[in-house]
C-alpha cells in the first residue's frame, strides 16, 4: 500500500474511494478546495495526481457535505483545520453545531473554526473517516490485483 500512496491516486481512483462525483472532484480542484499536491493539472487532457492526504481531505469534504453543511461551510472548515491542525485530520473529531458551526476537537483542544454556535447536533470522528478510507483503499487494491491476475 507504501508504493501506491507514494505514486499518488488519480481522479477517477479517488472518485471510486471518496464516493464523490468526478465532476465534483474536478470543480474542487479548479476552484483549490483540493488541489493534487503530487500533479496538479496542466491544461485539457491532462492527468492530476492526488497523494492521500489530498484523498483524505476529499473524505472529509463528502463526510461534511453529507452530514448537510453547505458546500462554502465544508470550505472553510477544511481551510481552518489545515491551519490550526496542521491537517492532522486523524486525531481531530468535528463537532457540528445547531448553528451550523463546526469545531474541530484536537488532543483536547477546541477551535471554532466557523465562529458562533452554541448545541451540538452531530459529532464526526474523523478518525473513522481515516479508518474506512484505509479499508476501502486496502479492498480497491485487492480488487485490482483480483482483475489483472484473472485477464493474465
């Protein structure tokens, strides 16, 4: 699993994995919610190349958008846990409120991320988050080899 995190995941990869649209993934990236760190884009016909932190930060994203914060919500939540957790998403928890705040729980700490907010309604492990991502990774390469071993 090293030699596939290493090489990166692409597009259509990272759809399959996130259980996100490719026509999300590719509005995401040119709008820089999640930009490929290992090849971004470069121009029509070109291949971007996601790393797994970029990959984790699309589950996030759709875990977030599922639990039915809005798209610009999910935005700056992401933004703020990249800068006040140094994007260490597997040890945080987000927290979402009535208001629709969202509060990232890191190693006790609590930072309010889209300020105001007062009951929480829904609490978001993001450990799992990383944990499920994991498994499905580990179930797509094991289904990959699964193909080509059968067409060989």
């Amino acid at each position: 699993m090293t030699e596939i995190i290493t090489s990166g995941f692409s597009g259509p990869t990272v759809c399959r994995l996130t259980g996100v649209t490719y026509r999300q993934l590719d509005y995401w990236a040119r709008t820089g919610l999640v930009t490929p760190s290992i090849q971004p884009a470069k121009g029509s016909g070109s291949k971007r190349t996601y790393s797994y932190g970029d990959v984790l930060e699309v589950k996030v994203i759709k875990s977030l958008l599922t639990s039915g914060v809005s798209l610009s919500r999910a935005r700056q939540a992401v933004e703020c846990l990249r800068g006040a957790l140094g994007a260490d998403l597997a040890s945080s928890s987000l927290v979402l409120s009535d208001a629709g705040s969202v509060l990232a729980h890191d190693a006790g700490d609590l930072v309010d991320l889209l300020r105001g907010g007062q009951g929480v309604f829904n609490i978001i492990p993001l450990a799992s988050v990383v944990a499920e991502l994991s498994t499905t990774i580990r179930q797509d390469l094991q289904s990959t080899s699964e193909r080509e071993h059968r067409t060989a």
